[in-house]
C-alpha cells in the first residue's frame, strides 16, 4: 500500500495554492498518494465544520502516515492528531499557531481552532516526528508563534528567511526544504 501524505491548506486557500501543487506532484514521484481536501470556508470555516471534511479519511492513517498544514491549517493537524488513535510518520506545520490573539479580519475564523486546551502529549504520541517552519517575516504570525508550537512538541523550529507566510504572494510555489525534510523520514 502507498503511504499517504495529507494536506490541510489555509484560511481562504485551497489544495491548488502555493507550494502544494508541486509538492503532490514530487510525492507522488516518491509513490505517495495525497489527499488534499477543500475545507469550507470562510464562513463555514469552524474547528467542527473541518473535522467533518477530514474525519472520513482517519481510517486511511497509519504509521507511513506524513500530515501537512500552512497557517491554520497547522491547528488543523494538531487537532486531527488529537483525535485519532494512530501514530503517523510525521507532522510538517507551515507558518504554525496553537494560541490567539488574531487580528479582528481573523479572529472569528481562527479561534475555533485553538480556544479549547490542547492534548500536548496526546499529539506528540501520535507522531513520530514533527517539522515546524516558521518565516523572519512572516505579516500575519509572528515568530513567537512558530516557537510557542515547536516548544510544545518538543521539537526544532527551522527559520526560513524571508518566506513571509509560505503564500503565493511572497512567489512561494515551491518548497524543497520541506520535501529534502520528508525524504529524511521515508
């Protein structure tokens, strides 16, 4: 069976921005299948609303299981890896947050997705490995919020330079760190 790789992209966003289109096609290169749901948004977009759209995939999770999210798309992971009851490969969080304040545009989007307290060991045992990007310039999360995530998981933060948020505005269509970082586990 191939392993799967499963993207949750960001506010406003889709499976077609960014660098996930050419990521999908460099993991299947590597014999990955990728789902990459769209998730409602942006008035249907709730902790509750989303879960609905992912929780039918949880039964295709296993331990060559890789998890992708971008902005709150990384709430979105965590919050899955709270749910299940599977341990996964590794968890890749781009432009991360697990805590508000938002600005007001973002705040009723975003809160569902970090108000209630998190399940830190929980998440940790379903995952053998965690990866968080974070950019030095970043508009929308400062870097402390990247470092709250990775202190949390007990894991590194990897500064990327410049990246703003990962989107396509910064001309962010590729990434290949994160891909070098996913063959390192494979």
């Amino acid at each position: 069976m191939k392993p799967l790789a499963f993207f949750v992209h960001s506010t406003g966003g889709s499976p077609q921005e960014t660098f996930y289109p050419w990521l999908k096609r460099e993991l299947e290169k590597l014999d990955f299948k990728v789902d990459a749901p769209q998730f409602p948004m942006p008035e249907y977009q709730t902790l509750d609303n989303w879960m609905d759209v992912a929780r039918p995939f949880f039964k295709n999770f296993d331990e060559t299981t890789i998890m992708l999210g971008r902005s709150v798309g990384c709430p979105m992971v965590l919050r899955i890896l709270e749910a299940v009851d599977v341990k996964i490969n590794a968890a890749f969080l781009v432009a991360s947050f697990s805590s508000g304040p938002f600005t007001p545009d973002f705040q009723p989007v975003l809160k569902t997705f970090v108000e209630k307290p998190w399940a830190w060991a929980k998440i940790r045992g379903n995952a053998k490995r965690f990866f968080v990007y974070h950019s030095d310039n970043d508009p929308y999360l400062p870097l402390e919020k990247g470092e709250e995530v990775a202190r949390n998981l007990k894991t590194d933060l990897t500064l990327v330079k410049g990246a703003g948020h990962f989107g396509l505005n910064g001309g962010f269509t590729q990434f290949p760190l994160l891909l070098k970082d996913v063959k390192s586990v494979l």
